[in-house]
C-alpha cells in the first residue's frame, strides 16, 4: 500500500467544533414541587393552613437538587407564597426555580449557556450538534447561534458529513 492510499479523515483536518449542546444539561437532579396539594380544595390559597401544610413537609428528599416550584391547578397565588417555599427548602436543594420540571431545565441549560465561555470559538468553524434526545430545545440552538456570531468564522448544524450552514463571517464583519 502507497501513501497514496492512506484514507485520510477530513473531518479532523477541517478545525471544524462540534458544540453538543446538551453538555449545558444541568448537573443536579431536578425535582418538582406542585403547591396545589397545599390549597384548600387545590384551588384556594389560607395563609395559616398554608404555613403549617409548609411545616409539615419533609424537604430533605430535595437535598442537593434542583427545585422546580409550580401549581398545577388555576389557582391565584399570591407573590409571598412562593416566597414562603424558596425560605424553606434554600438551605436545602441547590437551587429554586419557578416553573415545571421542562421549563427548569431549559431555564438552567440557558444560564449555563450564558455563563459558558464563547471566545474559545474565536475565528473557528463551529457545528452545532443535530441529533439527540430531543431535549434542547429551539431557545437555546437560537441562543447559543447569537453567542457564536460574536466570535466563530462559521456556524453549522447537523452531523459533519451531512451539515446546514447557517452562518458565515463576511470579511469586512472583521
């Protein structure tokens, strides 16, 4: 066999970075909690029953989580509520955060997508990762593009044999 006929793999040659977004995934296991369960009839909110519902629970089972705090019925709630909730599992879970388990976790990948480090992609050629479990969602892919435009050459998606471009640096962007 020649050198001729070494299969060379272009990929790896191009300097093209595959960006998985699902590496902004959160860490910390995400746990729900529904106050509804805490509302007389699940639909009115009594301050004194509220508190000692509060009291009464066991929150240890959210050590080193992250708490998604909702309702799932129509109730009104007013603002103290959920204020009451955060004062009593803070020192517990890892963090709390408003909403569904879903909107926690895309809420927690788009923080760690701002907080992540996008001049390493300075002048690169970057592929956004295209298939996966479904759980990026089109927020973050919109979000992440934008940080990218500040700083790659190139921005693609898809698989590096069969990829989309999508964005390119004009010379006089530059």
């Amino acid at each position: 066999m020649s050198t001729n006929d070494i299969i060379s793999n272009k990929v790896a040659k191009s300097g093209l970075i595959t960006l998985d977004l699902e590496m902004f995934k959160p860490m910390k296991s995400i746990s729900e909690f529904d106050i509804s369960q805490l509302l007389y009839m699940g639909l009115i909110l009594k301050e004194k029953e509220f508190r000692e519902g509060l009291d009464a629970i066991d929150f240890s089972n959210y050590s080193d989580h992250i708490l998604a705090v909702y309702c799932s019925s129509d109730a009104i709630i007013p603002e103290w509520a959920w204020m009451l909730v955060v004062s009593k599992v803070k020192s517990i879970a890892s963090q709390v955060l408003f909403g569904t388990r879903e909107s926690v976790e895309e809420q927690v990948m788009m923080s760690n997508a701002e907080n992540h480090n996008w001049e390493q992609y300075q002048g690169r050629k970057v592929l956004l990762k295209g298939c996966g479990d479904g759980s990026v969602k089109s927020s973050l892919y919109l979000k992440v593009t934008d940080f990218l435009m500040d700083y790659a050459d190139r921005v693609m998606y898809g698989e590096a044999c069969s990829f989309v471009p999508i964005w390119r640096r004009n010379s006089s962007q530059n």
